[in-house]
C-alpha cells in the first residue's frame, strides 16, 4: 500500500519533470566551469565550455538593479549549481539560468559597471572594469586583445529606426557607437523609457518618431538628451508586452500585442513575469508539488508543518510565479519572501505570527533600557527638529517612542536624543541623510534697456506793418473818399498804426503779426529760426516772416547686471536704488513724509533637478522715478514674474516688452494751412517717432565643490 503511494507520487514528479524539461533536441553545448580572477581593478571571468566557442555570447547590462547578462545560445549548464560566487571588487555572484535552447549568465553587481568579451577556443573571457571606465578584453595571460585604447570622447548614437515585425510587433532598433554603451530600460506606467548612458544625440536624431500608422502597438517614440545621457520615451497603446535584447551594437526594444483574454487573472505588461513552465498532475501532494516549482525556478522554499493536501492541477505554458499564486489560492496559502527563500504557511498563520512578533517588539520596547546620545549638526539647525521630534507643542512625535525624549541646544547646534538604541539608529540614520550640504546656485540676470527716439517740429510767424502814420504820414488804405483802412495782426496793432493806443518795445512787433507758430523746444533747447523783412524804399511798411526748426535723434541703452548666490530651493534677493520722499496723510487731518522705493531688485528661489538642470521662480523688478507730482514724484515699474526650467549654464529669455510711439502734430490757420507751399507759412508741425524696448535674460550655474565666484 505505502510503495504504491509512493510509486504514484514519484510517477507524478518525473511526469511533471517532463514538462519543465525543454521540448527541443539537446543543446550542442554546456558550460563546465566559472573562474574569477582579479587583475587589478578589473574582474576575469573565464568561462569554460565543452566544445569550442563559434560566436561571442549576445548580452546587455541594466543599471538598477546594477546587472551584467549574457547569453550562450543551444547551451546547457553542465556546471551543477545555478549560483558561483565571485565576490571580487563590486562583483558579488553570477547566476546560470538554463532556458529553452540557451543558457544565460546574470552577473549581480554594486554598482554599474561595462565589460567586454574575448574567445579563446572552447574559452569565453568576460573583462568587468572595476574602475567604472571602458572595459578592455583581454587574453588568457592577461594581455589587451586591442592595440590601442578605447576613445575616451563622447560617442554618439549613430542611428534610431522603427520597423514591424509579421505578427504585428513594433521593433525599435537603436545603433550605439559600441557595444559598451550601458542601458537602462523600463516601464514607468504605460510607457517605456529607455536610458543610454554616457553618449550624445546628434542633432538629426533628436525628434519625435509618429509611427500610429503602421498598425503596432507602438504609437509615439520620442528621443532627446538628458543630461550626459539619452533617454528614449516609447509609447504604446492598448494592451501589450515588450522584451529587450541586444546583439553587439545593436539595441532591439520590441513591443508585442496581446489579445484578451477574458479567463486570464492578469492581462498584458502588468502580468507574471517568471519563466513559462507545464505542470500536469493528478492528486499530488502540495509540499511535493511546491518543491518542484523551487527546483525550476532556483529558490529556496521552507513550508510549513500545517500546509497539507493534494491537488489536481494541469498548466500549460504559464510563468512560474502565476503557477504558484494560483496553488496557494487554493489552498489558502500565503507566502513572505526573504532573499532567496521563500516560506509559505497558511494565511492565518502568518498573520497571527506576525502579530505576535509585533506585540514582543513592543513589550521589548517598554522594557529596554533608554540610552542618551548626543548628535552634532554641521549644515542644517537643530531647531529644525522641532516640528520631527514634537517638541514645539505643534505636531506629535514621528520617530522617538512613547518614553523617547530630545533636547535642542542651539547655542552648539547639537541634539540630546533619549530613547532605546533602536531609536537611536533611526535619528542617526534620519540625521546622515538630513544633515548634507546644499548645492549652491549663480544666478546671473541682465536687464537691457534700449531707446531709439525722434522728433522734429517746424513753426512760422508772418506779420505786416504800416508806419506811415508814424512818419508824419496818413496811416492805411483809402478805400473811397476820406474812408480808409488800417491792416495788421491783431485789435491793439490797428490802435497803434492809428494813434489810438500808445506804442512800446515790446508790443508793437507781436502786435503786428498775423501768424505766430514758432517750432516747441526739444528737451529744454529753444529751436533755430531765420526772419525775413520785406518792406517799402521809404521803410515805412514791413512784411516780417521768421520760420524756426528744431530736430532730435536719440539712441540709448541701459544694462544692469545684478548677480546673486543662494543654496539649492534657498529664496535670495538682491537690491539696489533709491528712496523718494511723498506726503501722506495722517488721521488727525496733518500731512507726514513717507518714503517709496525705486529699485532694481531680483528675487529668486533654484531648484536643481535631478537630472542637473535648474528650476527657476524668479521675481524682477525694475523701477525708475518718473514724473513729479504734487505729492512727490511718480515711480515708473517694469516687472516679470514666472517660473521657468534652464539648463545648467544656459540663457532664457524671461521676457520682453517693446513700445512704439508715433505722433504728428499739426497747428494751422484755417483755409490759409491748407494752401499748397504758402500754407506753411500758416502752420506748426510737429513729429515724434520713439521705440522702447526691454529684455530680461536670466542664466543659473551649479557651482561646483570649492568654486569661487568672482
């Protein structure tokens, strides 16, 4: 009874075996051996494989998490163990996955880093520069395979092109300048970004590719610099999948339809993402069928004693992690992850664990011994603790425990912590993170004023007089018998021409002027004239005529340079101008002086972003005094307000404001004005034609550790 129990489990096994086995022939090749070595900062990997090597392995790296993959096609792992540890430098391990017809070598690294690859017989030879720079490939003794070193210029990208497959699937392919170009992609919502590290975008690269119409998932791929790098935005639509390989310089983003399916638990990117496994069992036992998933998948799986049962299951080509989630639903399984090991027990299990663990946490917490340490601030102030550790009065405490205290000392700008050394470490962790020196910000701002005015005025004065009467003669024009007439500008010259009124200097002139529009003064200057007389033989009748012009041509401009350095996200202002005096009104009805501000004034808050550029809120103010008033004198204001991005470095235009103004003035007699030629004679004119413009232009540079400024 108990070998037929046991017969049947271990037929279901192998059966189950069978289906996680690959469905193609045997591979042609196995790996046999991994050897690290370190030759000074670089890491050697020498991967031996049974026969010889006829091309280099395809891989690619990703930088988070920091990893290097290659892939050996129609190989198997004839090495025995999925994981070799290396630990060399900032290379931990390499991981074998054996997958249908290839097998792949993932190296988990601390940090990004490029290799290169050499063959040497049945020998690949991976080269991971320690030092962060261009990897070279070297031999089995050590020696560079190239003669000369890797240019160390920045290399561009030398082409981006979109192309579709049979089924339907978008392909973008990306030329990089090597095969050394570390990658990054991955998906940010419903979007695929792709980051290339370290090269450049020409300039007939950086646009935006509308490939709606060729029916693909894709509908939008955009490319431009950030940075030192480039980032590439791929947009799909609907629902859909995307993989990503390369092969030597050439990097495939490939973005594939997915048809819905109404009985799939998931649909589309947002699905399971283990390896695709079959599993065809009748009444296996569960603890025996989650070991078979661990040996597909290379994780460690500790069940508990209370996880029992059987299951009947049949699965076909689906990701492991699916598989799995479906047996623990229906068994009411639950699972907590710790590395590489995974312990799954009944739900309520881990739940009332867990609580339980929680409770003694906090028991242990009443019952610890409280510690005082002491932490001394060098960049930020310790009252800026107050609101984290409550002792305002205004917010509760967020960080200490319940019988946790802190003082603030800022005469030493130091903090007196109290509590259980648990705590301790959160306020010391908290503070490293808090307690970091400010990135600075330049801010340079040019203000230019520019003026181009004209104005031209032309003016006449035209008179006639008689002084026959003056000279012991009879004054005027006989018209009939003793009727005569007396002609001459205005009412009191007829009187003087005739004796009715007495003659003086200054009045007999003007009094005798028919026309007086003399040219306006410009800017405080009286107009040049020229008069003309023409009178009798006798001089006793005068014809006068005075025409005056005055014309000025103007250009100016005005620069102003205020330039001021604050912390990162810091407000800062800078001012400079004058203060005018103005009567206001006090309530008892009396009159004081009070003082108004006309100044060149910049006010500006920086915040650098990530990616090194610089987000500007600034506020300029450029004042001047204007007219005067009968309260004190009137100030003339410009101003820009807004909020703009700029490149580390570069120049925006804030804003301008252009003013034109053109007037033509003319004062004229009536019906004589109008005279063609003479009517000058009987007219002013005036012309004025000024052109007004301001620019503001804004430039931020990051400055670097131990910069000056000068």
């Amino acid at each position: 009874m108990r070998f037929s129990f046991y017969a049947r489990l271990m037929s279901a096994a192998l059966l189950g075996l069978a289906f996680l086995a690959p469905a193609a022939h045997a591979q042609s090749n196995a790996i046999e051996s991994i050897v690290a070595n370190q030759q000074g900062a670089n890491i050697i990997v020498k991967i031996a494989l049974k026969n010889p090597v006829v091309k280099p392995p395809l891989g690619f790296a990703i930088t988070s998490p920091a990893r290097i993959a290659l892939d050996f096609a129609d190989t198997s792992n004839g090495t025995g163990k999925s994981t070799t540890d290396i630990a060399m430098g900032d290379v931990r391990n390499v991981n074998v996955v054996e997958a249908t017809g290839r097998s792949r070598l993932v190296f988990n690294l601390n940090k990004p880093l490029n290799y290169a690859t050499a063959i040497e017989g049945n020998t690949v030879i991976v080269t991971i520069d320690g030092s962060g720079g261009i990897a070279t490939a070297v031999n089995s003794a050590g020696l560079p395979v190239v003669s000369a070193p890797a240019a160390q210029t920045k290399q561009n990208l030398r082409d981006i092109d979109f192309r579709k497959g049979v089924a339907g699937e978008g392909r973008v392919v990306v030329d990089l300048p090597s095969s050394q170009v570390v990658v990054d992609v991955r998906q940010q919502g419903q979007k695929i970004v792709v980051d290339l590290m370290k090269v450049g975008l020409p300039e007939v690269l950086r646009r935006n590719l509308d490939v709606t119409d060729f029916g693909t998932p894709i509908q939008k791929v955009t490319t431009m610099p950030q940075g030192e790098n480039v980032r590439m935005t791929i947009e799909p639509k609907g629902l859909w999948e995307h993989s990503v390989y390369q092969s030597d310089s050439q990097l495939v983003i490939e973005v594939k339809p997915i048809k819905e399916d109404p009985n799939k638990l998931t649909q589309g990117t947002q699905g399971y993402r283990g390896e695709r496994l079959s599993l065809n069992f009748q009444n296996i036992e569960v603890r025996a069928l989650l070991q078979v998933i661990a040996d597909f998948n290379g994780l460690n799986i500790i069940t508990s004693d209370t996880v029992n049962g059987s299951l009947t299951l049949r699965l076909k080509d689906v990701p492991w992690d699916q598989a799995l989630d479906i047996i623990m639903q229906s068994k009411g399984l639950d699972m907590r992850k710790n590395g590489s090991v995974l312990w799954i027990a009944p739900k309520d299990e881990l739940l009332t664990k867990e609580k339980l663990e929680l409770e003694q946490k906090a028991q242990i917490a009443d019952l610890e011994p409280l510690r005082t340490e002491s932490f001394q601030l060098n960049y930020q102030k310790a009252e800026a603790f107050k609101q984290v550790f409550g002792v305002d009065g205004s917010s509760t405490n967020r960080i200490l425990s319940k019988r946790g205290s802190a003082v603030i000392e800022p005469r030493t700008n130091q903090l007196f912590v109290t509590d259980i050394a648990s705590k301790l470490e959160d306020v010391r962790k908290l503070i490293q993170k808090t307690d970091i020196a400010s990135r600075q910000v330049l801010i340079e701002a040019r203000i230019v004023e520019a003026d181009d005015t004209f104005s031209k005025n032309l003016g006449a004065k035209l008179g006639f007089a008689d002084l026959r009467g003056l000279q012991g003669g009879t004054a005027g024009y006989q018209v009939s018998g003793n009727q005569r007439i007396a002609l001459t500008g205005n009412y009191l010259g007829v009187g003087e021409q005739t004796g009715q009124a007495k003659i003086t200097d200054q009045s007999y002139i003007p009094n005798t002027q028919f026309v007086s529009l003399p040219a306006a003064g410009i800017n405080g200057l009286n107009p040049g004239s020229l008069a003309v007389s023409l009178f009798s033989s006798a001089a006793n009748r005068f014809l006068n005529l005075e025409l005056s012009a005055l014309e000025a041509d103007g250009k100016g401009k005005i620069i102003s340079s205020p330039r001021i350095v604050t912390a990162d996200q810091l407000k800062a202002s800078i001012e400079q101008g004058t203060e005018l005096p103005y009567q206001v009104a006090t309530s008892s009805g009396a009159t004081s002086i009070a003082f108004r501000k006309a100044s060149l004034k910049l006010e500006v808050t920086p915040q650098i972003t990530p990616d090194g550029n610089v987000i500007l809120e600034v506020e300029v103010h450029k004042d001047s005094v204007g007219d005067q008033t009968t309260a004190g004198f009137a100030i003339n204001t410009k101003e820009v307000k807004t909020m703009v991005l700029v490149e580390n470095g570069g120049t925006v235009v804030l804003g301008g404001i252009y003013q034109q103004t053109e007037a033509d003035n003319v004062t004229k007699i009536p019906f004589f004005g109008d005279i063609p030629l003479l009517g000058n004679l009987f007219k002013t004119t005036g012309r004025t034609n000024d052109k007004t413009e301001l620019l503001v232009f804004i430039t931020p540079k990051i400055i670097a550790d131990r910069m000056s400024v000068k």
